[in-house]
C-alpha cells in the first residue's frame, strides 16, 4: 500500500515534468497589415519571430522557412485556420503555428496574434490589442510580448492535464503522509510496550519490541520526509 503510494506520485511529478519540457516545433505562417507599409509589417513579423526565439521550451521555425516549406504543397495562403493547417503540420514539420495582423491609423495600430494547433487547426490562444499613440518600436515590443505570452499559455488542454497530474501528486503525498503518522503511531506502541516488559525483566520481549520500534520510527520518519518532497 505504502510501496505503491509512493510509486505513484513518484509517477505524477515525472509525468508534470515531462508535459512542463515538452518542446514543440512553432512557425509563423501569416503575418498581413492593413494601413500599414510593408516595411512596418516587416518589423511587426521580425518581433513576433523574437518572441517566440525569447520563449522557452519551443523551437521557433521562422516565416521565410515556413515559406519555403510550403511552396510546392497542396497548402493555400487562404487556409489559416481549420483541418486544412494539418497539411502545414506535416510538410513544415510543426506542431504549432502562429498567424499576426496589424492594422494601422496615423500613430495608432491594433494587432491580433493567434496561436493554432496546426494537426487540427484550433485556436489555442489569442491576443487582440491597441496601442494608442505608439511608435513601430512600441506596437513591436508589444508584439514580442505578447507572443512571449501566448507560448507560455500555450496548450489550454495540457495546462489542465498537468494541472490534473499535480493535483494527483498532491493527493498521493497526502496519502504518504497519513500512512506516515500510522508507522510512528505503531511504533511509538511498540516502543512504549517494549520498555513495559524490558523494566519487568523479561527482555525476551522486551527487546526485540524496542528493535521493531526503533525500526518503525525510521521507516516513519522517512515516509514523512518523502510526503513533502512531492
């Protein structure tokens, strides 16, 4: 009971690590302005590309390599969400993607960066801002930002599957514990009757009770050790 306690949430930390370094292959597949010059887009794509070359536990796959990827496939600029990205996944080798778009008015622009599941073509994150008053320096800071922040969100589904692995690692350290304070609980027993019959002379019993004691509070003591470490 107590080995398989153990075993088990010695299972769901190695399965939260695992997912948590889990490291996934994400191209930028569109970037488009409006109002804008491509020389700003331009910039818009560079800092999107620095953002997801500033986030961890993925590999960015920039858009001039997407695009020569994809150029003699069945692929269409047109698709940019949906089942039809699956093609993308597979040709381009990536397991997600992102697609940007800049709009522009005077100093003011609005951006929306969306990050997709490119087997299935679902929306896992977006982000859809203005920046008032900005320069292209500020809406590309911005975009590096923000970009940043969609990997780091990342998969709402395997968010939860970690979240439910903790949970479980959790409850399985509880379980530890409480077996834990049941050993030192025998062995305080058993030290106590020990001392009973070693104090009336009969060692015979006395002694190996004060061993399996001494044994049991170690093992206790131990149990509770590990219960926190997970």
């Amino acid at each position: 009971m107590i080995a398989r306690a153990v075993a088990l949430a010695a299972a769901a930390v190695v399965t939260s690590a695992g997912a948590a370094r889990a490291e996934r292959v994400v191209g930028v597949l569109d970037v488009r302005g409006d109002g804008v010059s491509d020389v700003v887009v331009a910039r818009f794509g560079e800092a999107i590309e620095e953002g997801l070359e500033s986030a961890t536990g993925i590999t960015p796959a920039p858009q001039v390599r997407m695009k020569e990827q994809l150029a003699s496939t069945a692929w269409s600029v047109s698709c940019l969400v949906g089942a039809c990205l699956a093609e993308v996944g597979v040709q381009a080798g990536v397991e997600w993607v992102v697609t940007a778009g800049l709009t522009g008015a005077g100093e003011s622009y609005r951006y929306t960066i969306t990050l997709l599941e490119a087997a299935t073509g679902r929306v896992l994150q977006q982000v859809s801002e203005t920046c008032a008053a900005c320069t292209v320096d500020d809406v590309a800071s911005q975009a590096t930002l923000a970009t940043m922040g969609l990997i780091d969100a990342g998969d709402p589904g395997v968010g939860a599957a970690i979240g439910a692995a903790r949970g479980r690692g959790k409850h399985h350290a509880r379980t530890l514990r409480r077996a834990s304070l049941a050993v030192l609980g025998v062995a305080l027993v058993a030290a106590g009757a020990g001392a009973y019959f070693t104090r009336e002379d009969d060692v015979d019993v006395g002694y190996p009770l004060l061993g399996a004691a001494g044994g049991l509070a170690a093992s206790g003591v131990l149990m509770l050790g590990l219960s926190f470490r997970f």
